[in-house]
C-alpha cells in the first residue's frame, strides 16, 4: 500500500532524478524513474550488499565528499537511524547546490519484526521541521498521501489492488500513511 504512495511521489518528481544519484540498499528506483542518470550509487551500511558502493551509515557519513550528489533518493529509510537529524543534515551536505533530496516517511507501519532500530514515525509538521531547520523552509516541499481507509488496509496486510481507484486516491491529513519530502539545496 505505502509503495503506491512512494511511486506516485517519485513519478511526480522524476526530472529530479538525475545526474549523480544515491539511492539506498538498490538502485531500483534511480533505474525506473530516473531521467538522464549518469552515475547511479547505493548506500547501505552491509559491504555485503551486492549492489553497494558506499557502506556508510547516514547519520555519521563524514567520509561521503560534500556536494557528491545530485539527487538522493531516500525512501521509507529514516525510521531506522537514531540521528535523523544527522541523517538529514549529512543528506544536505552531501547534495551538489542545486541537488534535490526526495524522501518517503512513515506515519502509520507496523514494527519491522526482528529490528530493534524502528525509532520513528513522522508527521508534517515533524517533517516541516526536521528538513526545514536544515534545507530552510523555502526550499522544501512536504505532502502527506493516505486515508484512514488506506492506513487500515496497509495494517491488515492489503495491497493496493484490493481498493478502488477512488480509495486510494482519498485523501485525508488527519489519517497519512506515509509523508513525502522534497528538499532542494540551494
């Protein structure tokens, strides 16, 4: 359910998707939506990550060069690192001036079993905040997609075939699956 949210978002903003672009654990997203990608790397914190070029951890990535990148492609990651803040601000200094940071937060997900490193779940005004005091609060977009009925259907395992069109395009504020964050460095 949440990936529909996550698509619809990175179509929207697929013209971002280029140059240089970091994307975590795969670069699938980079592949099927980027538009004139030169060079596409992959973040993870396991060196045995086939697809990894970078093995660094967010939130304490001194080694990654400033302005690297022109795009990264942060989705459904954040939760997961203690230090969003430092992740967030690594994620800034990171981008090439100029370069655009897409990213996809939870707001309602069940606990990953077995992960003892879920810390977080956002909202927009959490959001607003977070990406605002390091991108400032022109230079970032923060939308939230979902309903009380999507919420529901991705709790009880549903995915997104078994709503109508007109479901899941509903949206309501107050009921957000996920939140989408577009930051732009200046």
């Amino acid at each position: 359910m949440d990936r529909y949210f996550i698509e619809r978002f990175l179509a929207a903003n697929r013209d971002d998707i280029r140059g240089r672009v970091l994307e975590v654990k795969n670069s699938e997203y980079t592949n099927r939506f980027g538009r004139a990608v030169a060079q596409a790397d992959v973040l993870d914190l396991e060196a045995s990550n086939p697809e990894v070029t970078i093995v660094a951890d967010l939130a304490a990535c001194d080694a990654i060069p400033d302005a690297s990148f022109d795009c990264f492609i942060l989705t459904q990651t954040l939760q997961f690192i203690r230090s969003s803040q430092a992740a967030v601000a690594h994620a800034h200094r990171i981008l090439k001036s100029g370069g655009v940071l897409l990213v996809t937060v939870p707001t309602a997900s069940p606990i990953v079993a077995g992960r003892v490193t879920d810390y977080w779940r956002f909202t927009v005004a959490s959001c607003d905040s977070l990406f605002g005091d390091v991108f400032g609060r022109d230079s970032i977009e923060v939308r939230s997609y979902g309903s009380f009925v999507t919420c529901i259907a991705f709790m009880a395992g549903m995915a997104q075939e078994e709503l109508t069109r007109h479901e899941l395009e509903r949206q309501d504020p107050r009921f957000s699956l996920i939140v989408t964050v577009r930051g732009k460095k200046a």
